[in-house]
C-alpha cells in the first residue's frame, strides 16, 4: 500500500501554479492600492490628488495588475526535436 502511495505523492511546490513573476506583479499590485489608498487619505476632499490620481492608482491595481499576477504564466521552452 505504501508503494501505490507513493506514486501518487504530489508535493506542494511541484505542481505549484506561481512563479517568481507572479509574486513579483502581485507585489507592484499591492503597492499600487497601498500608494492609491495613501493619497486619498491624505489629499483633501476635492482635491486633484483624491478625486483623480488615487482611483487611477487603484484602478490599475485591482483591475489590472493584480489579475495580471494570478493569470500570468511563463512561456515552457519548446524542443525542436
């Protein structure tokens, strides 16, 4: 029994779907929602910054950068054979 288990051992990072990229777009991804939030928090209320430049930032952030990082895969090396 401990062989057929064996066979059929899959570890966790094997399988793993997310590379380096991935984490590394999720982290730009956040730090745009961590800038967006942070100048809408400390513009006033109809200022250009709170109005305008903090919902670009987090526009980019949830919509785009952050689904980005979870559907990003690298390319497999083709063999020529």
């Amino acid at each position: 029994m401990n062989d057929k288990n064996s066979k059929n051992n899959v570890h966790l990072f094997e399988g793993w779907a997310f590379g380096k990229t991935n984490y590394i777009l999720f982290a730009v991804g956040m730090s745009a929602l961590l800038v967006g939030y942070a100048l809408m928090a400390s513009g006033t209320v109809n200022s250009f910054q709170s109005l305008t430049l903090a919902p670009i930032f987090l526009f980019l952030g949830y919509v785009v950068i952050i689904p980005l990082a979870l559907v990003y895969r690298e390319k497999a090396p083709q063999d020529d054979s």
